[in-house]
C-alpha cells in the first residue's frame, strides 16, 4: 500500500477545481487529505470558455453527466476554429476537430488530394472534412452515437469539445469536489513557510491567522504564481519574441440563437477577435499587443464590432506569453496559469490544466518526490507548452495581411527550430509529424498550413504508386458520405435545445 499524502491545492478557479475533482475522483487511495483555499475577493480570470475535445475525455473519466453539466455551465458544441483574415484578406478556413478524408491505400488523404487538385473533379480540401462541413452549415450530430446512448464515439471523422460559461464550470467542479470529500476554505494567502533544509514549503499562511500544511502544494493562484514564481522564485520564460500580443478585453453580448459549433478567430489591424457562443450569451474579446493599439482604443474597436449590443462592462487582461522555467519545483506542482500562459488562439490552456494533471496523476510520488520524477514531470509538460506554442506561432508567421506593423513583425520574425522544420518538411513534401501525445493531430497542421496559403512543393513520391482509378474513386465516395452525413443532420440550435431539454 502506497504512502497516503496531503495535497493543498491553493486557489479555485478553472485550474484549481479541476485538480480538485480529478484528485477527488482518482487518486482517493493516494490522498488522505485534500483542501483547496480560494479567495472570493480576489476573484478568477473568469475567461477561457472554448475547448479543445481532450475536455470530453476529462468530464467523461470524471463520470460527469454530459446533459447535466452542459445545463448547468450553459454550453454549447464546438466542432473547431473559424479563422477569418489570417491567410489573404476577406478568406476563411476553418481548424476542424476531425479529419480532411481517410487514408487511401495506406496513403495520407491530403497527399491523394494535392496529386489530383487540378483535376475538375476533386473538390476543395474543406469539402472532404465532416467536422469543416458541420461547422460552414451549422450542423451538429454525435459522433455515431445513436440518440440516448452516451458515451461511446465510433465515427473517426470527426470529435466535438464545448463552449461553456468558466465561472459556471468552476461551480460545477466545486459542488462535484465537495461531494466527493474535498475541503474548501475561504481566505487570502498571505504568505508560506519554508522548511530551512529543504527549500519545502511546509505550509501557507492565511489573512485569518491559520497555516494549512501539506505534503504537496498544487500552485493553481492564476498568474501571480503565489507560490512558484513569487515565494519559490521560479523564473519566467518570455515567449513575447514568438507571441507579442499582451492584452485582451472581454465583453458578452446577447446569445446568437443558432448556437454555431464553432468558434470564431477573426483576425484585426493588430490582433484578433473571439466569439463564443454560448446558451445564454456570446463571449467575446479582442487580443491586441498594447505597444500599437490603447485600452481605450481595443474597448472602443470591440465596442464597435459588436454593433453596440454588448452587455456588462469591458474586462481588460493583461499578460505575457511564456512559461515558468519548470512547472514543479521543490513539493510544488503549478497548474494553469500559475504555470504558464500562451494566448487563447486554439483554447490550449485548459488542455495543458488537464494535461499537467493527467501527468502528475501518473507520476504520484509518495510523501517525498524522487527527483527522477519531478524532472519527467517537467520534461513532459515543457513538450506540452512547447508543441502548443509552436502551433500558435504558426497562425501569426504564415500571415498575409499588411495593415499593421505586428503582421510584418510576425512574418519576418525568427520562429524556434523546432516549428521552422515542421514548415520545412510541410513544404517540400507535404509531411507532417504524428506526435505520440500532446497537441496537435496533423489534421490540424494541414488546415492551418493550407488554409493561410502554405502549399507543398511536392507530394510524397509514395502518394503516386497508388492506383489513379482508385484514388480518385474513393476521394469521391468520401465527399459523398459527407454529404450525405451531412443530410442526416439537424441544426446545431435544434440539436442543442433538444439536448438539454430532456431529462
Ligand atoms: P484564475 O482563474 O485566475 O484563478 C486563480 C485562483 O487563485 C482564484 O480562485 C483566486 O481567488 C486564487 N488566488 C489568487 N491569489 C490568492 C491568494 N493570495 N489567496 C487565496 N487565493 C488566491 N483557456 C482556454 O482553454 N480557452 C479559452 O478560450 C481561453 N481564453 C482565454 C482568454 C484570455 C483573455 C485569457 C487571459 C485566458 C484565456 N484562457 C483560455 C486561459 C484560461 O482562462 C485559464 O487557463 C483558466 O481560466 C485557468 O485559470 P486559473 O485557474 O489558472 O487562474
């Protein structure tokens, strides 16, 4: 029997709630004592309500009721990214959470489509992609799921994530977490206690007077990083050089009663603008770099760009891009943004929330961390942010827009080796990597790479042994089963509101 431990996980927002209730509903026999401290005063970042599909695997593992808990936070699907602008001005391609087409003859689908894209038959790539197609005519149906079954995804075309309220989230994870056994306490950390040979933090103080101790603490603080960056001193990696945006104001406005699967990424004069559909509201915000664009200026620009229907005041966000130099230092774990930030182009924070405790939970040492495991830990999550960053960078370096200074800055500037030899490769012969785990599936690659004008030079030489009449015969069986797929689709309004209505 493994040595049962103390956790502290030290505030509640999205990051903190999660880390609670997947601790709460996994590792019971690892934990003998489970608290999480949050300050109501000092609030969450209260943004962060588009998803990638790992999200359904976390509520799923958790046992959280799909219907349930997309009631309660307001959600909606999300099939991918509609990127508007970011290739030529006034062209749209969309990141879809699924795949352009089936292998053919063990031969990649976009391979097959580049040997024939001049032939009159072959259609556009997005034409090929389900998910693409669900997004472009608001379409929404589960993934081979017959109706009234829940769980199991049989159709490999395509995955779905959400599009829910973060501070309802948060309250979702919170009841979850107390039912099964975590401890809440209310209060301001006002600093912690470390242990004079170890550099261990040995306990955090409170405003109140109590000290909380623990054999881990689970740095979840939001950006001041209370404990990692400030008490422990972990540095800072910038990564401003790659992703100069630095601010972002937040607005709802009225609910679009379509309810898109899709979240939209326009891009702007010197950053670009989110829209969430939610049930009861949209999100929206404008991400811009402060050194060429006001507060005043972003509010009144996304002000504008809503027609005037916003509805509470703007919220305006400062930060960096970049991470903690190791997200696990001493006997504390930072999660979310306490560990790091990159911007939320493609909604990867919560994924890397989720991915920092699916790696801790497999790494769970005993009352004392060996040191092998605390470097795999950070190890894995460097890879994480990295491969995250890389394909981040790659929307804002394949721009083609000329209205600002940022676009030529990005276009021009220099990207870390790892993300200039996935273009290289991409460019010479349309390859792009499988990574093992860890974001992003090629599918991803290619709509980012394609949609804003990146064409291979060649196609894989393989690609032409396959045999024409059958290439082409089965490229055009696979638009057809999308479109008819597509027929057998209600809206995604109709299929939602039907969804949480039943019992
Ligand atoms: P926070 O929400 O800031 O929570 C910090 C917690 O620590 C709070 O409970 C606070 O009270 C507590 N705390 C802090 N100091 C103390 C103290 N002294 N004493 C006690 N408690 C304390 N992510 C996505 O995946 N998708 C998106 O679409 C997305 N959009 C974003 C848009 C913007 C503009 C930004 C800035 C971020 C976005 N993110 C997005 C990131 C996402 O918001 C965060 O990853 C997520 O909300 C997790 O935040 P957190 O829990 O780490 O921090």
């Amino acid at each position: 029997m493994a040595e049962r431990i103390k956790i502290a996980i030290i505030g509640g927002g999205t990051a903190g709630w999660m880390t609670a209730a997947a601790l709460a509903s996994l590792a019971t026999d690892r934990i003998c004592d489970l608290v999480l401290v949050e300050s109501e005063a000092i609030g969450t970042v209260g943004v962060g309500e588009a998803t990638i599909p790992a999200i359904k695997d976390f509520n799923d593992l958790l046992g959280i009721p799909e219907r349930d808990f997309m009631r309660f936070t307001q959600a909606t699907f999300k099939l991918g990214i509609e990127f508007s602008g970011w290739g030529r001005q006034n062209t749209s391609y969309i990141h879809p959470f699924g795949t352009f087409g089936d292998t053919i003859a063990g031969s990649d689908f976009h391979q097959q489509w580049l040997r024939f894209s001049h032939s009159a038959e072959t259609k556009p790539l997005e034409a090929y992609s389900l998910a693409v197609q669900m997004c472009r005519h608001n379409r929404f149906k589960f993934p081979g799921r017959k109706s009234g079954e829940d769980t199991i995804a049989t159709d490999s075309r395509f995955a779905y994530a959400y599009h829910f309220d973060a501070g309802l989230y948060a309250r979702y994870l919170r009841l979850f977490s107390e039912r099964k056994g975590v401890r809440r306490i209310e209060g301001r950390i006002t600093g912690a206690q470390l242990n004079r040979d170890s550099g261990d933090i040995e306990g955090v103080l409170l405003k109140s007077g109590q000290r909380i101790d623990a054999d881990y603490f689970i740095d979840c603080s939001g950006f001041r990083s209370l404990l990692l960056g400030e008490r422990l001193g972990v540095r800072y990696e910038s990564w401003k050089h790659w992703l100069p945006c630095d601010s972002a104001v937040a607005m709802p406005s009225e609910r679009n009663p379509e309810l898109p699967p899709v979240t939209r990424a326009t891009a702007k004069a010197v950053g670009w603008q989110w829209q969430i559909p939610l049930q009861h509201r949209t999100g929206n915000g404008l991400v811009f770099q402060s050194g060429l664009m006001s507060e005043d200026e972003a509010v009144t620009s996304l002000q504008q760009s809503l027609g005037g229907h916003s509805g509470s005041g703007p919220r305006v966000i400062h930060f960096e891009a970049g991470k903690r130099s190791c997200s696990w230092y001493k006997n504390c774990i930072a999660i979310g943004l306490a560990a790091g930030f990159l911007e939320p182009l493609e909604s990867t924070s919560i994924y890397l929330i989720q991915s920092a405790i699916a790696h801790f939970l497999a790494l769970l040492p005993g009352k004392v961390a060996p040191p092998q495991l605390v470097r795999e830990f950070n190890r894995q999550m460097d890879l994480e942010y990295e491969r995250a960053r890389d394909f981040i960078i790659l929307h804002y370096h394949l721009n083609q827009r000329d209205d600002s200074e940022l676009w030529h800055y990005c276009r021009s500037m220099n990207i870390p080796d790892s993300l200039r030899g996935r273009i290289d490769a991409f460019r010479k012969r349309g390859y792009i990597e499988q990574y093992r785990f860890g974001l992003f599936a090629p599918p991803s690659w290619l709509s980012v790479m394609m949609g804003q004008g990146l064409m291979p030079e060649k196609t894989d030489p393989l690609s032409a042994t396959v045999d024409t009449t059958l290439a082409q015969r089965t490229m055009a069986e696979q638009f057809e089963a999308v479109q008819q797929a597509l027929g057998t689709m209600v809206s995604s309004r109709e299929f939602v509101g039907n969804y949480c209505a039943t019992a």
